[in-house]
C-alpha cells in the first residue's frame, strides 16, 4: 500500500527504514479516550504516519484541558474531545480516516470501535476500571496488544498487555477473571496496582487528594445506582504539560514497537507488563519497574520522608486551596 503523501515522512528515515513507515501507514490504531495523553499520542501517531484511527470519548474540552493539551483553546471549548481529534488529525493529514465514538467506549460499540486495530490505546480515566476492562478484554479476543501509558507529575509511565500473556489489565488491577462489569465498576481503584512509578520529589498532600478524588467517584456511582444523594467528587487528577508530552513520547515510541514488529529490524521489544516502562523529565531517571508494587511503595516510602522533612517543593492542592480557587 503506497503512502498518501510520501513527502511528509522524508525526515522519518534517519531514524526508521521504508519498510517500517509502510508498516505504520498499514495500520489502525483504536484510542479509548482522548483528552489528555491519548490526544496528544495520538496526533504524534498521525505525524510518524498512522493514517486509521478510531477515537472514543464522551466528554468536552474545557478551559482547564488547555494546561496540557493543544487541542484545548478557545476555539474547541464546549467540543467534544474525539471530534476535535478527529479534525486535528485530519488537519494534518487529510487522506486520514478517523472514526469516532462521542459516547465513549460501551458495551454496545466496544467490538465496533476497535474493529481492524491493530493496537489499542487505554487511555480511560482510573475512575473507570470497568471501561479499562472491557477495552482489555476485546483486545484479547482479536489478539492484539492494549497499551496503557499515564502521567504522573513531570514524568510518565507505560506498559503493554499482551493478547496470551497471563499478565493481564485485570489481574494489574485485582480484578477477578470473568467478573461482571457491573461489580467492576463498583470497585475502588488500588494505586499500588497501577502507579509503579511515585516521584519522591511531589507534594504528598497531593496524592491524598487523588486517592480522596478516586474513593468519592466509586462512592458515587454506587449512590447513584441506589438513588441516593452524591457526595463531593473531590479534586481532578492533576496534570501538567510536560508529564502528558513525556507520556505521548514515551507511548508512541511503544506504539512504533508494536506497529512495525513484524519488520526485522533489530528493534528492542516493547515494554510487557507486569514490566512498566518509566522517564521522569525532572529528575532525569527512566528505565524499566520490574516489580511495580514494590516499586510504588518504596517511591511512596520515600515521598512521605521527604515530605515531611520539608525537603519537597509545596504544591497548591490541599482541600482549602483548591476551595479558595473555586
């Protein structure tokens, strides 16, 4: 299959072959979730050469998405998120094909939205364990790879699932095998189980507002299936612009490692899990977690020390800061 404008790829090949481009111009990428890193992922995906995308996401952009993605400005505020991608993609490369799914991956459009992928993005928020699942599930069933790549601060981490492996999206998260999605959905989420990489340089402060912000979205939804009256969501994950670019970085460089693997080109494998990928821009670390729980509670270990001998910069996202914001 020749590529539709063979002029905008001549930089790419320092760096990668003709059979490696013509491999990514081959093939589909399916991203669940594109208001963060997976819109910023999926626009470097287009520029190496992806061409098919499907996109999938319920939600708006909103002024305070503009801290971290460029989709986010004053024109898109109140769009929503797979259509802005959609039409940024397609601003940079307009023989694209990009499907979209405005209501998010469910139930009903799962097999639909990642249909001919040869890759899946999990980019669904942690709040929703349910999706993350459904996502890994109708990857296995096609037998291809679900990457999942987060931010954490100015750093990032990533890793793989693959279709055989026994190391799965639901046995990271303790999920037992075959459980229904409605009792998903109603699970807390374990950070120890997905956040194998915790600078010791944060503000704790700030990880007790995300583990406060995921217990009230769990609590919420199961009062909002029993009828009864929601409690405060508490704060928004917190993100910043150099975390998310770390994460497109890292994460489309996984992607490349997925899409061109079946050309033999000496390339390093991608990153499996229950190993984590990890780059951190402002300490300078990366490397690859061999044991991510273990990794998480000594990086937490270390950010409480630190925290509480005052050698940590102080963030602003203590309960009466954020309220005073409000």
């Amino acid at each position: 299959m020749a590529l539709s404008n063979p002029d905008a790829y001549k930089r790419n090949y320092g760096f990668w072959s003709d059979a490696e481009q013509a491999s990514l111009g081959q093939s589909k990428v399916s991203i669940g979730g594109v208001g963060g890193d997976g819109f910023q992922l999926g626009v470097k995906l287009a520029m190496m050469g992806v061409e098919r995308f499907s996109a999938a996401d319920p939600e708006e952009f909103e002024i305070e998405n503009s801290n971290r993605v460029f989709g986010a400005n004053s024109r898109t505020y109140g769009k929503n998120k797979a259509e802005v991608f959609r039409d940024t993609v397609l601003d940079i490369r307009p023989n694209a094909t990009v499907e979209i799914y405005t209501e998010g991956v469910t139930r009903e459009n799962v097999e639909e939205f990642m249909k001919d992928a040869d890759l899946v993005l999990d980019e669904s928020e942690l709040t929703y364990p349910d999706v993350g699942t459904m996502i890994a599930r109708q990857a296995r069933k096609q037998q291809i790879p679900d990457l999942l790549v987060m931010n954490i601060g100015f750093a990032s981490i990533a890793t793989s699932f693959h279709p055989q492996s026994k190391n799965t999206f639901e046995k990271m998260m303790g999920i037992p095998k075959d459980m229904p999605l409605e009792d998903i959905a109603n699970m807390s989420v374990d950070l120890s189980r997905c956040l194998p990489y915790v600078p010791n340089y944060a503000d704790f402060a700030s990880l007790e507002a995300v583990q406060e912000s995921l217990v009230a979205a769990q609590q919420n939804l199961v009062a909002a299936q029993e009828g009864l009256e929601a409690v405060p969501k508490g704060a928004s994950l917190p993100s910043i612009s150099p975390g998310v670019d770390i994460a497109s970085a890292l994460g489309s460089t996984e992607a490349f490692l997925h899409l061109t693997a079946g050309v033999n080109n000496k390339r390093r494998n991608p990153t499996w899990a229950p190993r984590f990928r990890y780059m951190d821009a402002y300490n300078g670390k990366s490397g690859v977690i061999n044991f991510p729980r273990v990794s998480h509670y000594l990086g937490l270990a270390a950010m409480v020390a630190r925290s509480q001998m005052h050698l940590n910069p102080r963030a602003s996202y203590r309960q009466d800061e954020r309220d005073a914001r409000s």
